[in-house]
C-alpha cells in the first residue's frame, strides 16, 4: 500500500514499462495487453488466470463459497430462459436475430465489441442487437435492464468458455478508438476524482464498504449480472452507468462512442479470458 | 520573504489550524459524525476507524494519527491527498468542495483523538 509501489504499480498497469516509455509516441495494444494482464498475475498470484472473469468471487474465498451454493440455483435463470425464448421468436416481418448475426448468433459473444470498418466506429452486442430490431420495423430495447440483460444473457449463455478475441483491425480509426477508450479508463473524473482504474486497477480486492472490488482483467466477462441490491439483471451499460454516478461524475448516454470506446478498450485488454457470463453477483 | 512564508503557510494550511484551534472539544464529536456520514466525509467507505461498522479496506485503519501527524498536516491530506501522493485513490475533500473548511477541521479534530 506504499504510495511508492501504487505508483510504480499503476505505471505498469498503463503499460508503462521502461520499453513502453520509449516506444510511447506509438500505441501498441499488444504491449498494453500483455503489461496489463501481468499486472494482475503479478499481483494476484495465487488467482487462476481463467478465474478473473469471475470478478469479486475470484479475490476472496469466503464469498465465493456463498457464491457456488448460490449456483445450484442460479438468480439469472428466469433472465436466461426469457432471452431464449426471445431470440428465437420472429419479429412481425418473419425474421429473426439470428438473421442478424455470424452463425446465427450462437457462440459468438466473445468477438464482441468489434469495430465496423464502414462505419468507422465500435459496435457492442448491445448496440448491434438493438440494430438488429430497428433494421426489422421494431422498437429498441432500454439498454440498461429486463430484456436487453435477457438476450445478451442468452448470447453469453451460448459462447461460455469461448475466449475472447477482439481484433483492432489496421486502420487509424480502430487504434483511435482503443486509445480513447483506454483515456477514459484511466482519467479521473467527477466530485470524488475517481477513475475506473482507481477502483478496478488500483484496489481489485479491497473493499469499498462490504463490496469487494472485482479486478479490470476480465470484467466483462460475466456480464450481464443478476445483482441481489439491484434485486434483477444489469446489462454492461447499467454497470457503467452505475460506477459513473456512485462517484458523482455524471454518467453519459450508455452505448455513447466514450463507452463503446471504453468497452472496446476494456475487451481488448481481456483477450484470452472466456466468457463466463450469465453472471451472479450478491 | 515575508509573502513567500505567508504563502507557505498558507499550503500547509496553518490558517485553518489556527483558526480551528478554538473549536476543538467541540469538533470531534461534530467530526466523527460527519466522517461516518456516507453523504459527507464516508470515509468508512476506504478506512476502518474505532468505532465505526462496515468499513472498507482500500485506505490504511486510522489510528495513532497524533503521533505521526500535526493538524496542519492532516488538513492538508483531508484538503488534497493528491498532493503528497498524485496516484491516491483518497478524494480530494477540500479542493473538490464535498466538505466546507469547518468541516475538515472538526473532521481533523475527530482524528486527532484516534
């Protein structure tokens, strides 16, 4: 907890390394993704790589027994079966989601966020869902809960255990974004000057009150949650609108280009680590 | 010169602790509400303190502060942490306005009990 090594720790969580310093004018994700998930290894040395997606069960043993008893009967099975039933539900003009998506939507949660060479920009699931439903005659879906949370439970549910794989295509515009992206993660802001790294970065495993912070490796993995406090399922966009307003800073619209930017960023960071989610969370 | 110690005392915030001398006695239990309530100092939140429940873990337990820090210097820490540690994860209290001067200083009165 020396001021000494939180400042050397977060200087290498940014990816800062003596070899980074001198190639800093060039942004190399690769390099940024391997700095920051030695970060975590370094730092949770006992914690599976694999287990990090599963975010404050993964740093503390006594809640996630509480958590594996819960699984027998896990809280987001309504949420799951509903998003089922949804997906395969046509729309009034006959199709479906699946029409929408590579292998029609099934196993393919892990490439997501990706970015659209034409529109230049970030798509989420999220997002590309709701897409989805305009491009049919039907209305979008709220992004933060109810049934957004059910269909990207149900696309989850699907690709369980596949690994992320989040392509930053060679275009100016890609690594544009993943820069943005990884600005927002890491700049303070609003009332109490927290960043999200402050939180996910600095002090995975601490608590903040009687919540324990989940570590930035892997934090999209399980989403979306059933939360107990929210007594119902969260979507990625009601997490990070959440985190934005518990710190007093004022949250921007969810699916804006700042969260899809920061999603893209956060995504690519966690490559290699499977979707675990539906997720539960106390 | 004399603008130049002015100033510095100004930075180690030796006016707000002269100023809050007078008000000691009063002020810790003033400052151990204010810093348990979570719309206010929450500093539960990060710190386990005596005497107070559910507290977090992500800031050092405060105790034996007296010992290891005069008023000035914990008005300074409640003020803007940030400037002994760029990094710290601790608010800003003071420069970012979640607690008035008086506030700290009832607040840095608490502490100076622990």
């Amino acid at each position: 907890m020396s001021a000494t090594r939180l400042i050397l720790s977060v200087a290498l969580a940014l990816g800062l390394g003596a070899s980074a310093v001198a190639a800093a004018d060039r942004p190399d994700p690769v390099a940024d993704a391997k700095a920051f998930q030695d970060y975590f290894v370094k730092k949770f040395p006992k914690v599976a790589f694999d287990d990090f997606v599963n975010g404050p069960y993964s740093m503390n043993a006594d809640m996630r027994r509480q958590w594996e008893e819960k699984e027998q009967f896990p809280p987001y099975e309504f949420a799951l079966e509903a998003g089922k039933e949804m997906f395969a539900k046509p729309f009034k003009n006959g199709k479906t989601y699946a029409d929408c998506f590579p292998n029609g939507g099934i196993g393919i949660r892990q490439n997501y966020p990706y970015f659209d060479d034409k529109e230049g920009k970030v798509i989420t699931l999220e997002l590309a869902l709701n897409r989805c439903r305009e491009a049919n005659g039907e209305a979008p879906y709220s992004y933060v809960k109810d049934e957004m949370a059910s269909l990207t439970a149900y696309m989850a549910f699907t690709s369980r255990g596949k690994r992320f794989d989040i392509k930053i295509p060679d275009d100016p515009r890609a690594l544009e974004a993943y820069e943005k992206g990884k600005e927002y993660f890491y700049t303070r802001r609003g009332q109490l000057n927290f960043s999200c790294a402050s939180c996910h970065v600095q002090s995975p495993g601490e608590r903040i009150r009687a919540e324990i912070l989940a570590p930035a490796l892997g934090i999209l993995n399980a989403m979306p949650i059933y939360r107990s406090e929210w007594s119902g399922m969260g979507t990625i966009s009601r997490r990070i609108v959440t985190c934005n307003s518990q710190t007093r800073a004022v949250p921007l619209e969810p699916q804006s280009d700042e969260y899809r930017n920061l999603e893209y960023y956060l995504s690519y960071v966690s490559n290699g680590l499977p979707v675990s989610g539906p997720g539960a969370r106390p | 010169m004399i603008t130049s110690v002015l100033r510095t005392a100004l930075a180690l915030g030796l006016s707000l602790a002269m100023s809050a001398a007078a008000h000691a006695q009063s002020g810790a239990a003033e400052g151990q509400k204010l810093a348990f309530d979570r719309g206010k100092g929450n500093c539960l939140t990060c710190h386990e303190i005596k005497g107070g429940d559910l507290p977090g873990s992500i800031g050092p337990k405060l105790e034996n502060l007296k010992g290891r820090y005069d008023r000035a210097e914990l008005t300074a820490i409640l003020n803007d942490e940030t400037t002994r540690n760029p990094l710290t994860v601790m608010p800003p209290f003071g420069r970012n306005r979640i607690l008035t001067e008086q506030e700290i200083s009832a607040i840095v009165d608490f502490l100076q009990t622990l």
